[in-house]
C-alpha cells in the first residue's frame, strides 16, 4: 500500500490544492513559508488524526486554518454558512477496506479523509454567540467537530487504522521535546505488535518489583503511619499504566542519554530508526531537512543510507541541492504558486547530478530570475553593472547569478524547461555566433530561456568584448587597462605605440598571443578589480541586455 495522492482544503499554507506522489521517494522543496510543512502535517492529521503528535480533537485551534479563509470568514456576516471547513483526502493504492466514492471526485477509490467541521449539534449556541458577541476576531473552533472517515464512509479507529506513518523532525527531537511521542515511533518501527505487547508487560512487572524493594517499603510504611492525611492507605507506587512505557524510557547512545549527544547524531540515528522500520508498522516515513546539524560526508553517508532503505513511501523536505541531486530530480515536488513535478525530466541529467550532487540544483529551481554564466568573471562583471545602475546586487532583486561551471549548461536548462524559470544565458561565442550562440538557442525554444552574446566572432569571449568596449581611443583603453590590469602588466602596455597594439597586447594578456591560452586567474583577478573600482567603464551591450527581465 501507498499513498497515491492528498487533497488539501484550507488547512494552513494551502487553500485549496491536490499533490499527486511517487511510489517511494518524493523530495518536496520550495521557499521558506511555501507549504513543505503543511503537506507533512497534513499527512500525519489524515493518517492519524493527530496533530504534531497530538489527538486534533483536542488540540483545534484558529491556528490551523488557511489565512485566505479565515479572513473570508471574517469579513463575511458570520453565518454558519459561512465557517470555513479543513477537508484532507488521501488517495491509497490497495486498501480495499477504504474503497467507496465518499471524495471529491466522487469515484470508486481507496482512501480516507479528515474533515473539521461545524457540528450542527451547535447550531443554537453558535447562534447565541454570533447575535451577542460584540466582534468576531477568529474562528470559534469551540463550535468545531472532526470527522475521521474511509471513503466508504466507514469511521476510521486510531488503533486499526490501515495507513501508518513515521514522523521525524531533526529540529524537534528527543526527550527535550514530545519525548514520549518520539520514544512511541521508536517502538512502532522497531518492534512487532507482539514484541510491543511483551515489553509493556514486562516494564509493569519491573516497576511492581522496583515497589517490592526495602526502601520503597520503608518510604511507604513511614508516609502517613497514623492516618492523618487519610483514612484510607496512603503510598508512593511506580506508574504502572499499560500506556505510559514511553515515559520510563530513554534512549541512550555509549550509555549516553540522548538528548547529551551531539544533534547530528541524533538526526542521523531518529532517521534510520525510521527508515529501518523493523516492526513494519509504517506505510511511510516523513523527514523534515535531513541535511540539519550535519557535515558534508555525514550528510552523504545518510542520503545514500535513505537511498538504500527506502523500502517504504519516503517523504522529504529539504533545502539542499545534494540531498535533491543524490536522490534524483525525478522525485522532486516543487511547492510555489503550481505544483510541480519533474518525473519527466531527461534522465540523463538526473544521472549526472546523482553522480556530481555538488552543483546547486535548487537555486534554478526556487529562484524566478536567473543568468547562468561561463565563470566567476561574468558573475562579478554583471553584478558590478546592476549595483552601478540601482544601487544594490542583483539578487536583492531576486535575480540569481549562477556559474554552471564543469556540467555546462545543458543540464540547467533542462531543469529549467521544466520548472519554467525565467533564464537568460550569458554564453561566449568561442568564435561562431551562428554555431555556439543561435544553432545552440536552437535547442531551446522555450520562451523562458534566452541567449545573450558578443555578435562579432572576432571578440570570442567577455575579456576581448570588454578591451572593445573600452578601446574607443588611447586615452581610454588606458583608463581601463590601469583598472583591469596589474601594475606589471599596465606598465607593459602602456609603452606600446599603437592602439592596435595596445589591445592585442591586452587581449593576450588573458588568451595568449595566438588565442589558445586561458588564464581563467587573470581574468578573475580583473574582474575582482572592476568590482572593486569606482571609477565607470564601457560594458559590452549584451550583458547590459542581459541583466534586463520583464
């Protein structure tokens, strides 16, 4: 069994959407406050009709509703017509005891949903409140019910409920934070229902011998020996509820509690305990940002670790480009204004980025503006023009720079005809234009993606384009070279008598004399010093376009 999908209705970040998965691993990113979270929440609240480990019919609050319908609510007449319902469908393969068209889509399938809702029961109440009460400030969720049902219309019991999850959070861990819960899904992964049943046995008979010890005798018999408190026999017992093993219980790592070891370690060791899910009492596992507290190699050893282990349905949210890359783009979610999904994408590239998983993915998946860019030189040069024309960089604006370096572009731009985000390429002509600038945009007629150049095949990459820009006569070359230059290399060309001169030396300087050098420090080391300039050059007018977006 798995989940197939989850339809979401004004609960929290989401309005109104529907989220369709894979069998096994779905990585969900998206900017801050986009709904990764939500989504998770609304998989533990339709699982488990709990709430960050807490039954929701207890724990209702105005909190959990989408802010886009409470304040349509609000600033309606407050009729009972009018209270905004949380409605959370989960579509599963193979649950035939869930199977019946009591959904949205009004068909035969497996699933369950929760819906929180007014309970008529209350109408007369409600009424009372509404005609009395001064002014409305919230949702009475004191008027609320919650509805756990199959789509059979069947009412869903928490303890023989068919769908499970593991809910992990690295940043709420351990015995400092929903101990008991943590220690709970612990138990759940690791041991059958008959190894559970034996354990909570045995701690009750370990607590009733730790009762049967002297010194708890002698605090007991001592405690209120002549009836002053009460008539009836007073004592300290141990908590011997069937239920509360959890609370008597600590994880320890070397015979060090857990909450003392580093969190790193403990992100690490929750994760795997999940993922392992000995006792098989989980359909699927969810993981908020695996990549916290952790180093590079520990962060790796883990998602090649979830890579292996994800026998069941894994969900994972994450800012990380390595662990998007490692565990393959094909299983990305990307939560912005669409839902989208790159199963599609050429697998080619998703195999590249497995195999090279350093390369920052995300940036071109979360950011709308980007200039993909050769080198560090054109980043440098382009940010100087932007901060020159607005005063400030470029990515304050939301435009994001990015050097492709050693994968090229090719697999960006993959990832941007799917993603749809704005790309503009700044690319060298290598000394064909129609070859490497417009047979290559050729290949991309999206009408996201465009190519930015220097038209003249003479000038094959930025530095000659630039030395152009700025060669109008003597005098200004001169300018520029004192900026652009070292002392060394300024004092070399400055004696030269022509400008033809001048410029080949120049232009040498960075792609040797006959073109088949790069001193890729050179020209960093120019670029560094533009930057650092405040005096104004000449720019080629391909990358002023470039930094243009509608």
């Amino acid at each position: 069994m798995h989940i197939e999908s989850i339809n979401i209705n004004n609960f929290k970040k989401i309005l109104s959407q529907h989220f369709e998965f894979n069998e096994k691993v779905n990585i969900i990113v998206g900017d801050n406050d986009s709904g990764k979270t939500t989504i998770l929440e609304a998989l533990e609240l339709v699982s488990s009709s709990n709430y960050r480990g807490k039954p929701i019919a207890s724990s209702l609050s105005p909190q959990i509703f989408n802010a886009k319908a409470v304040q349509s609510y609000l600033d309606g007449d407050h009729s009972k017509e009018t209270l905004p319902e949380i409605l959370i469908e989960m579509y599963l393969s193979e649950c035939p005891e869930y199977r019946g068209k009591i959904n949205s889509l009004k068909q035969e399938k497996d699933g369950v949903y929760i819906r929180i809702c007014f309970d008529d029961d209350l109408t007369s109440t409600y009424e009372q409140f509404r005609n009395n009460a001064a002014s409305v400030e919230s949702i009475p969720t004191e008027f609320y019910k919650v509805e756990w049902y199959s789509f059979a219309w069947e009412p869903i019991k928490f303890l023989n409920r068919k769908i499970k999850g593991l809910f992990i959070d690295p940043t709420k861990l351990h015995p400092t934070y929903g101990k008991n819960q943590y220690l709970s899904n612990i138990i759940n992964a690791s041991l059958t229902k008959e190894q559970q049943a034996l354990l909570s046995l045995n701690y009750r008979h370990l607590k009733h011998s730790f009762e049967q010890q002297q010194q708890v005798q002698d605090l007991n018999n001592n405690l209120d020996s002549t009836n002053q408190v009460t008539e009836q026999n007073l004592s300290i017992v141990a908590d011997t509820s069937a239920n509360s093993v959890e609370a008597g219980l600590q994880l320890a790592v070397d015979d060090v509690p857990f909450n003392h070891i580093g969190k790193g370690e403990q992100n690490k060791i929750q994760i795997k305990l999940a993922l392992l899910n000995k006792g098989g009492n989980a359909n699927f596992v969810t993981v908020e940002e695996p990549e916290n507290h952790l180093s590079h190699t520990n962060l790796s050893a883990l998602v090649d670790f979830i890579s292996n282990h994800s026998s069941d349905q894994v969900f994972i949210t994450t800012h990380s480009s390595f662990v998007l890359n490692k565990l393959s783009l094909e299983n990305l979610f990307l939560v912005s204004d669409n839902y989208l999904r790159l199963k599609d994408i050429d697998k080619k590239t998703a195999k590249t980025l497995q195999r090279l998983p350093g390369y920052d993915t995300l940036r071109i998946v979360l950011s709308r503006k980007v200039i993909l860019v050769e080198g560090p030189s054109d980043e440098l040069l382009l940010k100087k023009i932007y901060l020159q024309q607005h005063g400030k960089l470029p990515e304050i604006d939301g435009i994001d720079i990015i050097v492709v370096r050693g994968i090229g572009f090719k697999h960006y731009l993959e990832i941007a005809k799917h993603i749809g985000t704005e790309v503009h390429v700044v690319k060298d002509n290598d000394g064909s234009y129609q070859k490497n600038i417009i047979d290559y945009a050729n290949d991309y007629p999206e009408e996201n993606i465009s190519f930015f150049s220097d038209a003249d095949d003479t000038l094959r990459s930025l530095e000659p384009s630039l030395i152009h820009s700025n060669a109008k006569n003597d005098k200004v070359l001169l300018a520029f070279a004192k900026i652009a230059l070292s002392t060394q290399e300024f004092n070399k060309l400055k004696v030269l008598n022509s400008l033809d001169e001048k410029k080949a030396h120049f232009i040498a300087v960075y792609v040797g004399e006959n073109g088949d050098k790069n001193n890729g420090s050179k020209k960093v080391d120019s670029a560094i010093r533009i930057f650092d300039s405040k005096e104004q050059i000449q720019y080629p007018d391909y990358l002023l376009e470039a930094l243009k977006f509608d």
